[in-house]
C-alpha cells in the first residue's frame, strides 16, 4: 500500500477512471465513487500512529456497506447509536462484545434490545440513565462520559452530552447504589477540533475521575478518547498532531505498565468516524441547469450552476457538519486551460432558496450536462442525504484496483465483501483488469 502522502485532494487515477467509466455508461445522476484502498490506508495510518488505541468504528458517520464490511474484515470495533445501527452491524457477523453503545441518552426499548442480543458496553452521563440501566440491563458494563472543554472544536456537544467532571463523584455514587458496574471514562472533544491540546486535556480530565472510580471500588478498565480525529487532506490540524499528543498524555496519565513493570491492563479505545470515512468518497453531480446574471452594480456577470444533489442530500454536510466544500470541474487539462474563468454560485436541484451549496467560487466555464465532482465527501453526507422534492439519493460505484481485490480476495468476509461490490465470489484465483477495476473480474482457469 502507498504511504499517506497524498497531494491535497487529490485522488488516484483509477478513481478519476472509475467516474469516467461511470458517466460514459449515459448515467445523468448523481455518484459516489468510494476509493477502497483509502480506508485501508487509513487503518494502516491508525494502527502505526496510535498502536494503544483500539478504534470503534462510528457508524452514524456513513453506513455505507462498503465502509462498514471493510472495517469490520479489519477487525475493527462499532460504536452504534441506536437500534438498528446495533442491529446493523450484528446482522454483519460482528460480535457484541465489538460493539459499543455510545449514545448516552439511549431509548428504553433499545436498551432492553443491546441486553437480549448481549451488548454491555454502553455509555451514560446522566441519574436518570442510570435508573434505565439498572432496571432493563443490570449487567452492562458502563463507561461515564465527561464534558470536556470543546472550545477548540468546529461541532460542539458538551452542550447537549457529557457529565461535569466536578460532579461525577455523585454519578458514581448512584452507580455504586445501584449495584452497576461501572468500566470506564469516555469524552468527544467535538469535531473538527483546532487544537491537539483539547484530547490531552480531556485526557488528564478523564484520568481524575477514573481514579476517583477506581477508590470506590469499581473495576476501572477502558478508557473511550472518542471522535474528532480529523479526515481529509487539509484539517485544522492534523491527524499526526492529535497522535503524537494523545501518546504523550497517555503515557503520562494511562501508562501501558506501572512503576513495577507490570501491565496495567488498561484498554484505550476510540469512537473515530469521520477519519475512516471521509477522503474515500468522491462526489461527482452533473450540472442540470445554468443561469448567467449580470451583477451591474460590480460590472460583472456571475454564472449560477443547479446541481442534481443539494444541501437536502449529500451537501446536509454543510448545514448539519459546518462543512466548506470544493467543487472542481470534471474537464480535461486542456479545457481547464482554455476555458474562461467565472466567479460562480452552485446551488442544489431543489426549490428551496437555501439550497445553495457554494457561493463565491470560481469555475471554468460549465456547460449543462458536464459534471463537477467534491472530493473528501465520506462523513456526514450519504448517511443524513433524503429524497426531499423527489430528487435522488446518489448511487455508490466503487473503485478497488487489482492490487486491494486480492488483499480484499483473502479475508475471510471476503463472501460479504464481493456481494457489496457485486463481484463473483470464485474460488479459484482470479486477475482484474485495470481498465475495469471492480466490473472486470476474469477468472483465471
Ligand atoms: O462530531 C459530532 O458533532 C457528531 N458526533 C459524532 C460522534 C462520533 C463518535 N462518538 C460519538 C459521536 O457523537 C458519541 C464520531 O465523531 P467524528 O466523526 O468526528 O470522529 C457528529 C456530527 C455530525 N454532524
């Protein structure tokens, strides 16, 4: 596998291949195409930069079948939120014991199902949780989430999720009334965190109250740093960073061995989503209408672009993700040479005014029926993206190159995995042709 260098934005010829595949079949709506070698990559990235850290997927992040039979060949852990994302991921062959119900505010029927399908490892942060738990799952095994200081972070949550560190002693103390058992500290210090301070701080933060846990008695043994690991080519800051940082306080705060050398058996986990998901998926929407406006006051003309996917479907990033998003146009370098320039405004397929997906931007020369493609649009997009005014959801294409199809040949979810990618499940060893990356599968006699 290719290193993590990778130019900004830029994805690797056998994606821009697969869209152009895509669109030569006469397809006019709108794709994704999920590079499946970047997901890989990223884990390879995870597993070398924190090696402590065990990740639990973040399902609500992006569902997509690819993404989530990928990571799960990879060993990795879920962390579900609700029902059916539980129900998800177990239907996968993914055992309960990998699977953490992070959602601290949980349904009570849901609750009920995590203890009839075996999953014990939830999150709380509140009395009234508490009570929910002790009737409907006495045996989970429950890890307090704290508030932290996410003032260094794009989405913040300590608003609406997180106990105050100050008071958790009184959490823990209904707990111990109650008979439960309490595991573990978890926190989220936000999304898109500008700060690598934030996890160390949220570190040491959890470190005060797991002590205080473990001098009542409970059976402290996890350690949940949450999400917010950045995943595309440009963050605030970066994913090296945030891993040096979070290695730094844990070895001060939850060192792998004690002063005796001995193991301290202290499992560190992480409830990543954006990271996995976003720089895999590429967004490509064709322009289905223009409009030039003549701008009098400025002696300028602006050129209006209608895409067919909006802020209602893939772009709800910007609304519901804060998310900046860079549309490029799909043209040859030539066209993109010869082609006047235009300050431009995009705007989404429906009748809603606030459907407008980029203002300010400047862009060759579109005509109707080109196409513009977003890279880095994994996180927070398909997965919240509604059919509102009749328009589509976008179709998932996926680009695996002959090297990925045959790591991907020998994992033992391999049979799930060619389903998702509808590729034949054959036995014997077979070659893929680079110029059909997933659709031309040839078996070799
Ligand atoms: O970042 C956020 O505001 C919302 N939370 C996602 C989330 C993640 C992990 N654990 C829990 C979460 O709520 C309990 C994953 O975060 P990330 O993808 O940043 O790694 C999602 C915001 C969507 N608009």
């Amino acid at each position: 596998m290719k290193s993590m260098k990778y130019e900004k934005h830029m994805r690797g010829p056998s994606v821009h291949h697969t869209i152009k595949e895509t669109i030569a079949g006469g397809l006019e709506d709108p794709f994704y195409v999920v590079e499946v070698e970047d997901i890989l990559r990223k884990h390879k990235n995870w597993l070398h930069k924190m090696p402590r850290i065990r990740p639990f997927y973040a399902v609500k992040c992006n569902q997509q079948p690819i993404m989530l039979e990928t990571l799960a060949a990879l060993g990795i852990g879920f962390d579900c939120a609700s029902k059916a994302e539980i129900d998800t991921v177990l239907s996968m062959g993914v055992l309960p014991s990998n699977i953490i119900y992070a959602n601290p505010c949980k349904t009570r029927s849901y609750i009920k199902h995590a203890a009839e399908n075996s999953v014990d490892l939830m999150t709380f942060d509140n009395v009234e949780e508490l009570y929910k738990v002790a009737a409907l799952h006495p045996k989970a095994r429950l890890i307090l989430r704290l508030k932290v200081d996410d003032s260094h972070s794009v989405c913040r949550f300590s608003m609406k999720f997180g106990a105050d560190p100050a008071k958790a002693h009184l959490l823990l103390e209904e707990a111990k009334r109650l008979e439960l058992n309490v595991v573990g500290i978890s926190f989220h210090v936000g999304s898109g965190c500008e700060s690598a301070s934030s996890f160390s701080d949220a570190i040491s933060d959890a470190r005060r109250v797991f002590d205080i846990g473990l001098r009542m008695g409970f059976d402290m043994n996890i350690l949940d740093i949450g999400g917010g690991f950045p995943g595309t080519s440009d963050p605030r800051v970066s994913f090296d960073e945030i891993a040096f940082a979070v290695n730094q306080a844990l070895d001060k705060h939850f060192p792998a061995v004690d002063d005796d050398g001995q193991e301290t058996k202290i499992s560190i986990i992480a409830e990543p989503g954006r990271y996995y998901a976003a720089s895999a998926f590429t967004l490509v929407a064709n322009v289905i209408a223009k409009r030039v406006q003549d701008i009098p006051e400025e002696g300028r003309q602006e050129i209006m672009y209608y895409l067919n996917d909006g802020v209602y479907g893939s772009f709800n990033c910007i609304i519901f993700d804060h998310w900046d998003v860079h549309p490029k146009a799909l043209l040859s370098s030539s066209e993109l040479l010869f082609r006047q320039y235009y300050p431009s405004v995009v705007w989404g397929p429906t009748c809603d005014s606030m459907d407008c997906i980029k203002r300010d931007v400047i862009l060759p020369e579109m005509e109707v029926g080109e196409w513009l493609y977003f890279p880095e649009m994994g996180a927070y997009t398909i997965a919240a993206a509604s059919n509102f005014n009749g328009f589509q959801i976008p179709t998932v294409k996926y680009n695996v190159t002959p090297q990925i199809m045959e790591i991907l040949r020998h994992l033992p979810s391999w049979p799930r995995i060619a389903k998702v990618l509808d590729v034949p499940v054959m036995e014997r060893s077979f070659a893929v042709s680079m110029e059909h990356p997933v659709g031309g599968c040839i078996p070799v006699h």
